[in-house]
C-alpha cells in the first residue's frame, strides 16, 4: 500500500509511518490541497 491510498483509506497510522520511513531517507512529504509535494532534504 502507497501512503496516498492509506490516506484516502483513513490509515492515517500507516500513512504517517510511510511518511516517517521516507523522511528518514531524506524525503520531506508535505500534503497540500488533495496532494503529496515531495521535497529533498
């Protein structure tokens, strides 16, 4: 499962997981009006 289909599922515990994992890889997710913007750190 990506984390945009946790999140439209309401798994938000997965979603902020998937979001954890790849923010540890380097990878900011910020969710803005209906989409996932994804920045470098």
């Amino acid at each position: 499962m990506n984390r945009n289909n946790a999140r439209k599922n309401k798994d938000f515990v997965k979603a902020d997981k998937i979001r954890d994992e790849l923010e540890d890889k380097g990878v900011l997710i910020e969710d803005k009006d209906d989409k996932t913007h994804w920045k470098f750190k």
